[in-house]
C-alpha cells in the first residue's frame, strides 16, 4: 500500500511545462521592493537559469528597480536578457475598458 501512495506522490509532482514558466516570474505589486528583490535571488538560489519579472501600468517602476537592485547589488554577474514592453486591455467592473502598459523583464544567471 505504501508503495503505491509512493508512485502516486512522484506522479503528482511532476510540472507541467507552462507552470514550469510561471515558476520562474515574479509579479511585482504594491508590497515593498525588497520583497521581491529576494523573491527573484531566492528563484536564482533555486537553480532557476532565468528569472521574469512582470508588472502593469505604475509598478513599472518598481520592476525596474527590483532589476537593478539584484543586478548591481545581489548578483552583479547577472545580466538582462530581454525587455519586453506591451500595452493590456482591462475590463473593469463597470464593464469599461482601460489599456495599461505592462513590462516583462527576463534575467539571467
């Protein structure tokens, strides 16, 4: 019986490829700077190769500086593979539309 608790556990564990993605982003909100600065060294301390950094419309800034925190604090051997910048359409509870700009920030080891 415990072997097959065993073999049902390992199948569980298994990631699929796309959450595998979302286990190496960060999404930075309103929390302070440095909590996410040590999410991102905590990814990279995990064996993650690449860590993205996300964020929409006034927390661009902070992703920012979250980016240059690990890089010239941190790890000054990482460096920014790709900078991706886009806009996002929300629909709000009222049923409007507002576009926001919205920032992704890949690092590497």
């Amino acid at each position: 019986m415990e072997e097959q608790m065993t073999e049902q556990t390992t199948e569980q564990l298994e990631v699929p490829k796309e959450r595998e993605r979302a286990l190496n982003t960060v999404f930075v909100g309103k929390k302070g700077t440095m909590g996410y600065v040590l999410a991102v060294v905590t990814q990279f301390n995990n064996g993650a190769p690449e860590v993205t950094v996300k964020a929409r419309g006034k927390l661009i800034s902070r992703a920012v500086d979250v980016v240059e925190i690990v890089r010239h604090r941190f790890m000054p051997n990482s460096k920014v593979n790709n900078i991706q910048i886009s806009t996002e359409e929300l629909t709000s509870e009222d049923g409007s539309k507002n576009k926001v700009s919205a920032i992704e920030i890949k690092i590497q080891k």
